[in-house]
C-alpha cells in the first residue's frame, strides 16, 4: 500500500486524486495521514512543505493552489499534527474554521427562513463545502474531527460552542433510517436515505456524545456494512463503528479502492486493527 | 416611358424617402428587437419510438446521427450522462446500454475520441456508482472511456453575460476542452425546477473538488439562472435525452420509472428541453429556465422541425406533485 501511494506522489510534494494528475489539497492531506498510519515518513517532509506553501492568507486551504479561495479543506489541513504542519499554521487553520459559517445560518438567512414560513429554527451551525454556501453533513463531521482533536489539546470556550453547534446540526440532519446521507433528510416532506460513507463519517464526529442517542445510527452503520458497495464507504463505516466500540475489520477485498484517496482512507482506517486512531486521538 | 420614370427619383422623392427612412430608423431605436424570438433556420428535434433498452438501440442511434447530419469527424466528444444513485432497476440514472449505443455511433461516425464523463452531485464515489448503475458490465474498458469530472484538472471559465449570480466558474478541462459535448439526461420531474431535461443535466459538468457534493453554489446563484449559463459553456452541444422509461413524481431521486418509450434528440438544447417537456405533459412556458429574458425561447411548436413522432402520438403525461401541478400543458 505505502510503495502505491508513494509512487503516485508529485514531484512537489502533493498528490492528485488520480495517478499523473496536479496536487490537490485533499488526497494530499490523506495521503500524508496514511503515511502516519502505515509507520511510514517518506515523502511527509516534501508533502507537508507543499501543503505550508499552499495555505492562503487567511489561514484556510484551497481544494487546490489554482483555486484562490480557501474552502473545507482546511479542516482536513487542520488534522495533520501541529509539530510536524507547524503550530501557527495549525492555529491559523483553526481560526479559519472557527470563523467560517454557512450562508443559511446568518442572521438575515434567518430572517428570510421566517418570513417565507421556512424553519428558522433549523440548526444550521455545520460547515459548508464552498464559503457563501449552506451547511452540509460531510464537511460539517470532518470539521468537528479538528475541533474535537483541538480541544483535547488547548480546550477552549469558542472551540467547546462551535462543536456542540456542528453536533446539533449532525443530529438534526440525520436521515429517518438513523444514518446521514450528503444532508438534506427530506426531499419536499419524503424521507430521503442515508449513505454509508457520510454514515460512517458522522458516527465518527459524534462518537464522544450519549451512545443511547446514537443506537439507530449504529445499526444503520451496521446494516450499511453489510451491504456496502465502495471502499470509500467502507472505509469510513470502520473508522465510525470502530469509534463507537463496534469495530469491524479489513476493507472487504471486493471493494476496489478508485482513487488514490480511497487507497489512503482505506490504509487510515485499516490501521485501527492496530490501535491507531488518526482521527481521534 | 412608363418604366423609365419610375427609375428618376425626383428631388421631392428623394426628400420623402429619406425622411421615412429616418422616421423607421427611430421607430427600431425605440422598439428593440425581441431577443426570445428565434433567428436562423427552425431547429430539428427528432423524436424516435424506442419501446424498451433493446440491441435495437445501437441502430437507431447510428440512424439519429446520420439523420441529425453531425458531423463530427475528427472532434474530440464527449458524452455526458446522468447518473445519481447506486441502483440500477430504478430510472433515476441514464441507461448504460443507451449512452453505450451513443458511445458506438460516434466512434462509428468518425470521432477522433469518444469518452464519457460525469460528475454525480451527492456521491462522491463515481465509479463505484457507475458500476452499481450496470455501465462497468455494458460499456467495454468503462474506465478507460470514462472522466470523472468531480476530480478532473480544472481551468477557470468567464461566463458570458451570465443569467445567475455567477461571473466565472471553475470547470473540468474535459468539458472546456471538447469540440463537441453531447448531454444524454434522463427524461425526469425535478422537486426544484419542474423537469430535469439536457439543460440542468450540465450541472453535473461543475467540479465538485472544487464546490462540494452537492454543488450548492448553484442554488446560491439561481438554479434557474445556472441553467441557463452552463448549458451555454461548451463550444458546440447536442442532447440525446433517454425517455424510455423515465421518471416521474418527486424526481430527481425519489420518483417513480414512466415507461415513455421514446428518444428525443438535437443541436439546440432550450429546443430538445422544449419538445420533451411538451412530451410530459408540461408547459415549456412555464418552466423558469426554458423562458430566460433576452435569449430565444422554443417554446412554441411552430419554431421547432420535429423529425420522426408528431407529439401528440408519443405525448405521456408524467405525474407532477402538487407544487408543480400548475405546469400542467393543457
């Protein structure tokens, strides 16, 4: 796995999400976290030097240099271990996230909601994909990974109020079946599915909340990994259900991993088997 | 004699003829032209029964095309399906066998490449979702033919005279970079817009690398207005719009197949939208995005050639929810 992923790494450092493609933020930051996984150092110092010289002004990352504004990513960026990204960097990328809020979830946006009947009671305190946009399941569990991940180490106030927001938001967009599809629950009042691989993502971003609470989205997560169809999702429904204390083990060897993230989430949750739990230690 | 005085203009003549000139010159400056009224030749839409996802299909595409008369030898093309969900006995995705009969024809036609490209807008895992969808065990080498254009290189595109809040946008250099892009949606209800035809097909060709799954950025611009501005960014289009069986009810996702039986195809995408809609039983004039202020509107039957099926033979009503009952074409 790490001879894979450290063949298909550019020569500045980065990864594409396809073999011969240009660095872009996201497999690079997985692909780095996979070396941590695989005990593998090689190619880190050149792929975290890439990722410094990519954060843009305001402390965020962008899914890629050429795109100058900085985006979800960051929080990815935010998990790398501040002794090895640097601890300024680090901190700037968690004020970035801490900063960052979705476009359903100001005042005005409130506003609107209630003037035009919506429910403007809606906990939107997630994070969105793209800034000036609303809140979604994915970006809004990787975010709550940093910030939990922060808060172990410097516990603060802000950092403690925007993870109980992005939870609430979590919950609140959870899918009748107990599982998190990309998050809108219902689609003009009919319930709409959950998938496994943002299932296992938010399992993971609420792993620390009530267990009683969470008890139908562990089934659900259970119920998916029977029938999972990507190694995406099946990655992500280990690292969920290992957090949860239901742990399974190996990606199912029928899922084909389709990108070199899918490689690399595949190596990260794989090495829960031995103890390492990137995400949330 | 008679014939020779009429070529004398006499100055009282001349005098007379310059000053209607004038006056008619005035009255254009004051009376723009109607930009929603179409120039140029009537597009051809062509309209073919196709009962079921048969072998038949690969010579009723060929036929589509010659009849079509595309001519795209030597151009690079590109086929750009609709596919959403891990299902294959649902209608919610383009039919494998009909985007590979597509496929077949262009090759067939004398393109220099032929691939096929998607970006879904809620699951990231595109292959796993196009092999779920049956296009690995239809289309041979599937990944060798296919983009995912959620992670595709990206270039930055100015739109022009956008319609939504957009200025520019990024997008996969497999679309910017085509000579030719050939929609092929699902002929389907959409709970946001009315009906999801080969205009709103194309927000499939936005990265999601770049703006997330889903593309919210769009519904922040204007859906509608997004409509409108990407179907125009590609330099040369054509739509094939798979209504065999499509979708109806809450669609995109949650709708229930309508075995409608047939394929509906051409150059001017408003115009194909336009014709499908009057299929399913909607008013074009009635849908936001197919009635956009200074662009031409299809909406009336007689600006449009139809070639094969005359409308009213192949006309299904497709269910609408009540939001959308008022589209109803009467």
């Amino acid at each position: 796995m790490i001879e894979s992923l450290q063949s298909q790494q550019n020569s500045d450092g980065g990864w594409s999400y396809h073999p011969g493609g240009s660095s872009w933020t996201e497999p690079t930051v997985y692909s780095i976290l996979a070396g941590y996984a695989l005990g593998d150092a090689g190619g880190r110092s050149k792929a975290i030097s890439w990722l410094r010289s990519t954060q843009q002004a305001d402390g965020g990352w962008a899914p890629k240099p050429r795109v100058p504004q900085s985006t979800w990513v960051t929080a990815l960026a935010a998990l790398i271990p501040s002794q090895d990204l640097g601890q300024q960097e680090h901190d700037r990328a968690i004020r970035w996230l801490l900063d960052v809020t979705a476009a359903n979830a100001t005042f005005m946006a409130r506003l609107r909601a209630w003037l035009s009947r919506e429910n403007s009671s809606d906990p939107n305190d997630g994070w969105p994909w793209f800034p000036g946009t609303a809140a979604w399941a994915t970006p809004t569990a990787i975010a709550l990974l940093a910030l939990i991940k922060e808060n172990k180490h410097h516990p603060t106030r802000a950092l403690q109020d925007r993870i109980a927001g992005g939870q609430k938001f979590l919950l609140a967009h959870r899918c009748t079946d107990g599982g998190w599809n990309h998050g809108a629950v219902k689609a003009l009042g009919v319930d709409a599915p959950s998938y496994p691989e943002t299932t296992g993502a938010a399992l993971l971003a609420l792993s620390d909340i009530n267990s009683v609470a969470l008890k139908p989205s562990i089934d659900r997560a259970e119920a998916w990994w029977k029938d999972c169809q990507s190694s995406e999702g099946a990655s992500w429904l280990m690292l969920g259900l290992r957090a949860v204390g239901r742990p399974r083990s190996g990606c199912p060897e029928t899922l084909r991993p389709r990108t070199i993230q899918d490689q690399a989430l595949c190596a990260i949750a794989s090495a829960g088997d031995r103890g390492i739990q990137l995400f949330t230690v | 004699m008679k014939h020779e005085r009429k070529q004398c203009i006499t100055r009282r003549e001349w005098i007379a003829g310059a000053a209607g000139t004038i006056a008619l010159s005035g009255c254009s400056r004051n009376q723009p032209v109607d930009a929603t009224r179409p120039v140029g030749p009537k597009p051809v839409v062509s309209v073919l029964r196709a009962p079921a996802y048969t072998q038949d299909l690969y010579d009723t595409m060929r036929r589509l095309l010659a009849d079509q008369r595309l001519d795209v030898r030597g151009k690079r093309v590109v086929i750009k399906p609709n596919l959403v969900e891990f299902d294959r006995n649902t209608a919610i995705n383009t039919h494998p066998l009909l985007v590979h009969a597509a496929f077949e024809a262009f090759r067939a036609s004398g393109a220099a490449s032929v691939k096929i490209a998607e970006g879904p807008g809620h699951r990231r895992n595109t292959l796993d979702l196009a092999d779920a969808a049956g296009y690995f065990s239809t289309v041979p080498k599937f990944e060798d033919a296919f983009t995912d254009l959620n992670l595709d290189e990206i270039s930055k595109h100015s739109l022009r005279l956008p319609l939504s809040k957009l200025r520019d946008i990024y997008l996969p250099n497999t679309i910017l970079g085509a000579d030719l892009v050939v929609s092929m949606p699902k002929m389907k209800t959409h709970h946001w817009v009315g009906a999801t035809l080969s205009m709103k097909n194309f927000f499939g060709i936005v990265p999601g690398g770049v703006y997330g799954w889903p593309k919210n950025v769009l519904h922040w611009s204007g859906i509608d207005g997004c409509i409108v501005d990407l179907q125009s960014v590609p330099a040369r289009t054509f739509a094939i719009v798979d209504g065999i069986v499509g979708m109806e009810g809450n669609g995109p996702i949650q709708g229930t197949p309508k075995q409608c039986g047939v394929i509906v195809a051409g150059r001017v995408l408003p115009a194909v939208d336009a014709t499908c809609a009057r299929i399913m039983g909607i008013d074009p004039n009635k849908v936001v995005y197919l009635n956009p202020p200074d662009r031409p509107h299809y909406n009336d039957e007689s600006l449009i050639t139809i070639a094969g099926e005359s409308l009213h033979t192949v006309r299904t009503d497709f269910h609408l929810i009540k939001e959308w009952s008022e589209l109803r074409l009467a």
